[in-house]
C-alpha cells in the first residue's frame, strides 16, 4: 500500500490522525503527516477511512504493484 499526502492541499483537519492514530500524525504546523515506519499504512485496516475522512481529500491511497 502506498499513501501520499497531497501537503498543498492539507488544511491540517486532523481527521486522518483522529481515524488511523497508529498511521498519520500532525507535524508541528498542524499538518498531515505519517509516523515513521508507517508509510506503507502497516496494514492497519483504517488508513482507507482516514483518506476518507480528510475533508479536502489530501490523502491517496493506492495498491503497491510489485
């Protein structure tokens, strides 16, 4: 799984971190972020909700092709 964070359209809601806490973070601006080691969402099974749940749709996630 890859997630990407769109930071130019992050208005640091803080829905993502609220919805997946063991996945996303807020850095010290208020911003999206993901925790270290988490990049590929761990398979935590709320990263899809959090994309969801992000009000301006800053975060994609999508399937990893090997």
């Amino acid at each position: 799984m890859h997630i990407d964070i769109d930071k130019d359209v992050c208005i640091g809601a803080g829905q993502c971190a609220l919805t997946a806490p063991d996945v996303f973070t807020q850095d010290d601006d208020g911003y999206s972020a993901l925790l270290p080691g988490r990049e590929d969402g761990s398979g935590s099974p709320l990263v899809r909700e959090a994309a969801r749940a992000c009000p301006v749709s800053a975060i994609t996630v999508s399937e990893t092709v090997s």
